[in-house]
C-alpha cells in the first residue's frame, strides 16, 4: 500500500486523518515535535484503527532534522502538510513564532520533496487566505486579501510557495481551504486537546460545560450580523478528515486537472457564536455560563464557503450538522473528564 507521510499527525486534524488513512490500509507515517500535542494520541488512533503508525518526534523547522528525516524514511508516496502553530491572537501576540515554524518547515518539506522525488502534496491551508471576503459565501477563486493576522499570512505565503514550486519542478499539490473544524471523533477516543487555554470556540464551550472554566468569553457583540457575533462556518473534522483522503487519492491516480489545485472546506451554512452557544446547551442539556465582551484582535466578523466545487469536483460534501458536531465535542470532553 501507499506510503503517506503525514505531519502535524499528533494533532487534531492530523490525528483524524490518520485514522481514516489506517482504516484504508495506507501505510503511516507521522513527523511531529508535540508542540500543541500528545503522545497519548498515539494508543487511541491504534485503539480505534488496530494499526499503529510510524511515529517520529521532529521539528519539521529545523533544516538539519528535516533533511535527516527523509534520509532515513524513504520511498514516501505523498505527504499531508499539517504541522503549523494555528491560533490567531497568539500570532498577533507573537508573530515571529509563527513565521519561524510555518515558514521553515514549509521550505524544507517542500525542498525534501523536491531532493527525494516525492511528487504529491496535500497542503492544510485555512479561510483565514480570504481576510475579511466580500462578498459572502467566498468561492476559490474570491479575492485573497491582506491578512487579518499573522496566522493568515503564513497561509497565503505557504500557498504561495507550494504555487511557484509546482511549476518550478515536478509535484502535485493540493491546498484545502478549511473553515472552521470542530467535534471529535465517534468513539471519543481523539479530539480536539489544546494545551493550556483554548483559543478555539468549541473547546472553551465544553470545558465552560465540563467546569473546567467559570465562564465563556464571547469577543464581539456588535459586529454587523444576526445577532451582534462573529459568524463562522463550522466542519465536523472527520468529514474534514475524509476530503483529505479523497484529495491525496485525487493525487496519486493522477485525476488532478493542474498541478495545483485549491478548494474550500465547510459545509456553506454560517453560524454566530451564540447559535454554537445554543446547539451545545440543546445536545448537552445544560446551561451556558457566558459573557459579551469586547472584539479580539485580527479576527474577522464573518465568513462561510461556497462549496459548489469541492461538492462537484470531489464528490465530496460535508454531512454532519451543528448539533452532531458539538454534542461529539461534547463527548469528546466528557470522555477526557473520566481520564
């Protein structure tokens, strides 16, 4: 079977990905330096697959490593490039963090495909490419503006390098546009784990429900929607999970049109904050501690795709609703709380 190369597999995407891989019988190999992650991850996805990847623990931003790393592991069919620090206001916070590992690494996978003739690349690119788009539901082919924070620059500038590459020599790539992942997988062995304070919506919202926070902070109550939050368009991540694998076989049976192709990731509904709010306090069965306070800076007010083409194109569609994304999150968190 394929070999795939899967970094920032530790993680939450990467994880999924992973198992829907093993599932297939892909043979797996995961590169990450458990930055943002765990080992623990690790026995779940054999738990739930029966299978356990290659693990390697690696800064895919050191040159040095990196290069060692595919001395070492050869004959890699294609890779899925996961590994990138992902929060917006710590990239404003601190931006040179972020340029320092999405850039690096970006470069010398990029380089190591190039040295070792690794010719597919699955790329995790983010909505973030858009800014503030306009008009709404953004397509591929919308406008990329500046970007709202450093975070979304680093995107738009992977997307970039991974564009003039793939004419400068021979690979194949794919950059997914995802909106807004969240929820956990069915056995709620894997999901979403941040380390320290969520700075994503749906782990705060579960760990406000479990009692591991007082209170939720909603950031933004007057921006120009439905009801005065910020609007998103939310994915379940094992659907996520899935049109990665649809992308990398799209890839390796050569079924791609251009040497490299974009498309968005969502499911083309946009929800406010306080309707996630909602859905949660339904499927849970709880009531919400939350609070209205100021905007955070380098978030955008509103956003969700168009997903005509990636429906078309792919065969690809999202089929999980809001409810079933946050009560999985939910279980995913009750599960955590049983650990």
């Amino acid at each position: 079977m394929k070999k795939i190369l899967v970094s920032g597999g530790m993680g939450y995407i990467g994880s999924h990905t992973t198992v829907e891989l093993l599932n297939l019988g892909y043979e797996v190999i995961i590169a990450d330096n458990l930055s943002t992650s765990s080992k623990e991850v690790l026995p779940a996805i054999e738990e739930i697959t029966g299978r356990k990847p290659v693990f390697v623990e690696i800064d895919l931003a050191d040159e040095k490593a990196t290069n060692r790393f595919f001395e070492e592991h050869t004959n890699i069919d294609a890779i899925i490039h996961f590994a990138a620090h992902k929060s917006v206001n710590e990239s404003v916070d601190i931006p040179l963090k972020y340029y320092r590992n999405n850039l690096f690494s970006m470069v010398n996978v990029l380089s190591n495909m190039e040295k070792h003739g690794i010719k597919n690349l699955v790329f995790s690119s983010s909505c973030t490419v858009y800014g503030q788009a306009d008009p709404l539901p953004v397509k591929e082919d919308s406008p990329v503006q500046t970007a709202e924070n450093p975070y979304g620059n680093t995107k738009q500038i992977c997307e970039e390098m991974i564009h003039d590459t793939s004419l400068a020599v021979d690979i194949k790539a794919i950059a997914l546009r995802y909106f807004n992942p969240i929820g956990a997988h069915e056995s709620a062995k894997i999901g979403e784990l941040p380390i320290g304070v969520p700075n994503n919506l749906v782990p705060y919202i579960t760990q406000t429900g479990i009692g591991k926070r007082e209170c939720l902070s909603v950031f933004g109550k007057d921006y120009n929607t439905k009801d005065g939050t910020a609007i998103r368009d939310y994915i379940h991540v094992v659907d996520l999970a899935k049109a990665h694998i649809i992308a990398i076989e799209r890839l390796l049976n050569n079924n791609n049109k251009k040497a490299y192709e974009i498309f968005n990731l969502g499911t083309g509904n946009g929800y406010s904050v306080l309707e996630a709010i909602q859905s949660f306090e339904k499927v849970s069965g709880l009531k919400l501690n939350h609070k209205l306070v100021d905007r955070r800076k380098g978030d955008i007010e509103q956003i969700w795709a168009d997903t005509e083409y990636a429906n078309q194109e792919l065969g690809w569609k999202a089929e999980r609703g809001l409810d079933e994304m946050l009560l999985s999150a939910w279980k995913w968190e009750q599960h955590l709380a049983k650990k």
